[in-house]
C-alpha cells in the first residue's frame, strides 16, 4: 500500500509541477496553446477494464466496465474539470485456492469529478476523487453502501478527424474501506480507460 500512495503522489505531484510551470510560461506561449488540447466542452463514452492490486487480487482476476465522462473548459486547450460516472464489476475468482469456493462479484457505480491539465500536445494528466457505491454490499459482505475513491491518471486524446478523438488512459484506482472492521475490504485496481471523444465546440 505505501508503493500505492507513492505513485499517487507522484502523479500528483507532476500534474501540479507542470501546471505551475505552464501559468508561468502562458503569456509566452499563446501562439502554441490552440494545439495542447480540445477548445469547447469534451464529451466521451469508453470502455473499462482493470486488474486488482494488493489482497484483492488473491480473490478477484479482474474488472470491467463502462463510463461517461464530461470534460469542461476552465482554460481552454489546456485545463480542464471533469465529471465521471461508470460501472465497474470485478470478476470473482472460481474454487479459490482449491477449496471449492468462489468470490461473488463486486459491483460498484463509481462517482467522480476532478483536473485534467494538457501540458503538451494531446497529453494530459488528471486527477479525479469521488464516491463508489457498492450495489450489491450484502452479497460481498460490505457493511457500507459507499467508500471515498482517488483516481490519478495520464492518457493521450488521439486524433480521429475532425472535432473526434480516441482518448485512451491508464489510472490507478483505490477507495477507502467498504467494511470498516476489514482493512482488505479496499478495491484497488490499476485501470485502463478506452474511450470516444468528441469536441462539442
């Protein structure tokens, strides 16, 4: 856990470096901004997959899911705040170390709003927190219906044409308990994200 929270400060750290780097340069390169990043409201709809980390991983192979994100101007080309909703299920392991047993399913719906910086042309790095809420908490054996999650990332837009992109990321993924009695009742994943995106201006 505390390499887990290394990588996250260090995402961190960087996506912070290099947005203070670039509000001290912005009034040099304004000619060069027009080409960082997306000018009007991003809008895209992806594909999630995962592999769990730490003691989940003992029980659970891997996730799945979906989500829509909204990107919205606050500096355009280069800054961002987004809003993020999906659905992710992580898929239980079967007859688990040979007794016989298999991992139901976790479910969650996660929440999540935060920065997403172009420090360069089409690479962004972003940082997102919010709420997973678990929809099936009796069936895994949660006492909460919802935990806080932390979502550090870098990715790249690739041009489609146009105003289209294929936003690709990879992220790592952590929530706080889901059981408070249990310290493993944590989902942490490192994820990928797939997705089509489109400028709506």
């Amino acid at each position: 856990m505390k390499t887990t929270f290394k990588i996250s400060a260090l995402v961190l750290a960087f996506a912070g470096f290099a947005l203070g780097a670039k509000a001290q340069t912005t009034s040099t390169t304004t000619t060069k901004t027009s080409s960082t990043g997306p000018n009007g409201v991003v809008l895209s709809i992806g594909a999630d997959a995962g592999i769990p980390t730490g003691n989940l991983n003992n029980t659970y192979n891997w996730n799945i899911g979906g989500s829509v994100q909204a990107d919205i101007p606050v500096l355009p080309h280069q800054l961002f705040v987004t809003v993020n909703a999906g659905y992710n299920s992580i898929q239980g392991k079967k007859n688990i170390d040979g007794t016989g047993l298999d991992a139901t399913n976790i479910q969650l719906l996660p929440v999540k709003a935060g920065l997403k910086y172009f420090p360069v042309s089409h690479f962004y790095v972003q940082g997102e927190a919010g709420a997973a809420f678990a929809l099936n908490k009796s069936d895994v054996g949660f006492d909460k219906s919802a935990a806080f999650l932390y979502a550090p990332q870098i990715g790249y837009q690739f041009p489609l044409g146009g105003k289209s992109y294929l936003d690709a990321g990879v992220r790592w993924e952590g929530t706080t308990k889901f059981n408070s009695a249990i310290d493993d009742s944590k989902v942490n994943f490192f994820g990928l994200r797939v997705a089509y995106a489109f400028d709506t201006k």
